[in-house]
C-alpha cells in the first residue's frame, strides 16, 4: 500500500456511539487520501468490535493503537499514535467530533513547512448529539445551521463557525480575539515537529496537554495559522468525569514552566 498524504489521529476511550459518527464523517471527506490511527486510552471489547465493522464500510484504512486501560492517560496514547502514523503530516481531532466534508481538504491544502494549523468546533447539545444519525451526517446535515435551529440551536455568533464561506471566513480567522494554539480537537502539524519536541508530555492528565504541545512548538519557533472558520466540525456533548481541580493544577504548573524556560523539549514524551 501506498503511503498516504495525511494520518488522523483521533483518540477515543469506550464512547462507540460517538466514535462511529465520527468515523463516518471521515467517509465523506472530498479529500480521500488519508488514514485514521485511532489513539485508543484502554476502551473496553466494543470499541475493537466497532472498529472492525467500520474498517468493512470506509473507504480509508484505519490502524487501532491501544493501551490498558489506566486512568486518564490521553498524552501517552497519543505519544503511541503519533509514532504510529505514516504519513509526513499528522492531523489531531477527538472521537467526540463529527468532520464536515471539506475538514481534511482544509487542512491539506493550508499546510505549511514551519506551521502548525489550529481549528475549531461547534458544540452541540446533548439531545441534538443524540439524535444526528448516520444518514445526517452523509448529508451534511448537522452542519446545517437551518437544520440545527430546527432541532432547537439558538441564533448566536458562533453560528458563523458553519455558515462562514470563502472570504468571509478568512476575514473571522483573522480577526478572532483567540489564539491560535494546538488544540487536540481540531489541530494539525508536520509528524517532524512533533516529534522534534519529543511528543506530548504523559505527566499531563486532563486539562492542556494539547495547549502545552503547542506551547512547546512555539518554543522551537514553529508558527501557527488560525482556521477555526475554515476548519469545521461538530462537538458532541459528553460527560467529563476526568476533569478534577487537582490534574487542572498540575497541569497549569507544567505550562508554566513550560513558558518561563521556553522549554521545547519534555523528558516524559514520545522518547524516555
């Protein structure tokens, strides 16, 4: 097999449901020439059974990473995927985000040697999560504002997220008062890179891991471009049991240690 153009990686932990939406997201991608390395923190027999029955119905390849369940250990997965890629340039989302068909395509045709790309998502109710079947999302359904604000989505300005087009969201990507960091939902980068600042830092539990990575990048003077309006999915609603005051506070301790020594290298990634 020839080696493909982009690798995906997208993590995921016990969440079938959600994780087959967003495989078959993948499936209508304009831009086809990709595989999806699922980055999988220790899920049960269902997610490998899921996997297996999706791999019969997509046109891409997919490759399943998985360690033992231990706790919250996405940065360690992730280290896992990341050398499991094959491709020269490795995009991150999570198996809780459904891509629009033109997500993969964006990415591809915006990336840049000394670039990573940071995208956005729109996040959706859990009754609206719920309901989206796989017939919706072949036709592009939920990314239809009309759509959503027919299931009970409210006029906001993140609406643009999904109705923005061409010039219009170029403008929105320049002038959004948010940074452009790593995001672990919708970001992209050159494998190099990554592996250059030796991956994710595993003493991170939930809570930054990705904004540090990025932070790291920085560091090592890679760029990022801004596409939140450019490069879309939708957010699924879940619950965040992982989330405690304690693994925030660690975590924003090695962030800024990360900052105040312009660290570009963590001793607990990728290489130990």
């Amino acid at each position: 097999m020839e080696i493909p153009k982009i690798s995906i990686i997208v993590s995921t932990y016990n969440a079938e449901e959600w994780l087959k939406k967003v495989l078959w997201g993948f499936e209508q991608q304009i831009f086809k020439d990709f595989e999806v390395v699922i980055a999988d923190d220790g899920s049960k027999e269902p997610t490998k059974i899921l996997l297996e029955e999706m791999a019969k119905k997509v046109h891409y390849p997919i490759v399943h990473v998985w360690q033992e369940d231990d706790g919250f250990q996405k940065s360690r997965i992730l280290n896992k995927a990341v050398t499991a890629c094959s491709a020269d340039y490795i995009i991150m989302t999570d198996g809780d985000c459904i891509p629009r068909e033109d997500f993969v395509q964006v990415h591809y045709i915006n990336k840049e040697p000394g670039y990573f790309i940071s995208g956005g998502y729109y996040m959706l109710p859990m009754n609206i999560s719920k309901l989206i079947t796989l017939e919706d999302i072949e036709k592009q359904r939920c990314f239809n504002i009309q759509w959503l604000k027919e299931k009970g989505i409210p006029q906001t300005f993140k609406n643009n997220k999904l109705t923005a087009r061409g010039i219009i969201s170029k403008i929105l990507n320049w002038v959004t008062p948010t940074n452009a960091s790593w995001n672990g939902h919708n970001s992209s980068g050159w494998k190099k890179d990554i592996e250059n600042v030796n991956g994710f830092d595993e003493r991170m539990q939930y809570g930054g891991q990705d904004r540090e990575l990025g932070e790291r990048l920085f560091n090592f003077g890679i760029k990022s471009k801004q596409l939140r309006y450019s490069a879309v999915c939708v957010h699924l609603d879940h619950k965040r049991g992982y989330k405690t005051p304690e693994s925030i506070a660690k975590n924003v301790g090695i962030r800024n240690a990360t900052k105040k020594e312009k660290s570009v290298w963590t001793h607990y990634g990728i290489t130990k």
